[in-house]
C-alpha cells in the first residue's frame, strides 16, 4: 500500500483588523495652507498641533502644472473644510505659508464651506539676507 499524503489546508494569514478612527469632536482647529507655485497643501490640527485632516492639490485629482492653480487650491481647502464638519469643527484660525497662487482661493473656500475663519496670518518665512536668489528668468 502506499503511503498517503495528507496536506493541511493552507491557513489565512491572520490580518489585523483596520483601525478605526477615532472621530474626535473639536470645535475650533487650525488650518495650515502651504502654497507654493507647484503644489498646495492644506492640513487641519487641533490647538496642540496634532494632525486631524489633510489633503493636498494632487491627492485631489490634479497632475502637473494644474496643481499650482488656484482652482486646484480651493478644491483641496474644500475637501480639508468637509472633513473638519464632519467632526464638527465651527471656527477655524487660518495659516499661510507660501507665495502661490492659491492663497486666497484656499481661504475662500474654507468660508464658503460654512467654516467661520477667525484669524489670518501670513507665516512665510523671510530670508534676513540669507541665501542668494536664483537668477531672473529671461523670456
């Protein structure tokens, strides 16, 4: 007779079960906009600096030089403004930092989202003489 082989049935690797996340309802938060003339980023904190929220212009859908527009910017500040009702976010002090063109679009649109912004501030650092400049295009 010959010997028989039995195979154990291969077992599922044990996955850990997704973490859910943990909604915390805060009233008021920060929103960081960092605009620069490629990308714009908007991320949402609470007042200790912990992230709650984030997106950026091409996590949104935009590729290439569309993510430096100024729609790109107030589509990504729309979506960080919907998250944070979500949570229950009313009031918001804004930060921005960058020279981009989506500044203000970024700003309006947290406004228009029903998000009562209750202090801007431009937080752009400025070279004190520090490294030269790049040179000057020439079209």
């Amino acid at each position: 007779m010959a010997d028989e082989k039995t195979t154990a049935a291969p077992k599922a690797a044990p996955s850990a079960a997704p973490r859910k996340k943990a909604w915390r309802s805060v009233s008021f938060a920060k929103v960081h906009i960092q605009c620069s003339f490629n990308n714009t980023i908007v991320t949402l904190t609470d007042d200790r600096g912990d992230v709650l929220a984030w997106a950026t212009a091409g996590g949104s859908g935009f590729r290439g030089t569309k993510k430096g527009t100024p729609f790109a910017a107030g589509v990504t500040a729309g979506k960080v403004a919907k998250k944070a009702a979500e949570m229950g976010v009313k009031q918001v002090a804004v930060f921005i930092k960058g020279p981009g063109p989506g500044r203000e679009t970024a700003v309006r649109s947290l406004g228009s989202a029903g998000l009562l912004v209750v202090s801007l501030k431009d937080v752009t650092p400025l070279p004190h003489n520090g490294c030269r400049p790049p040179k000057a295009r020439r079209v």
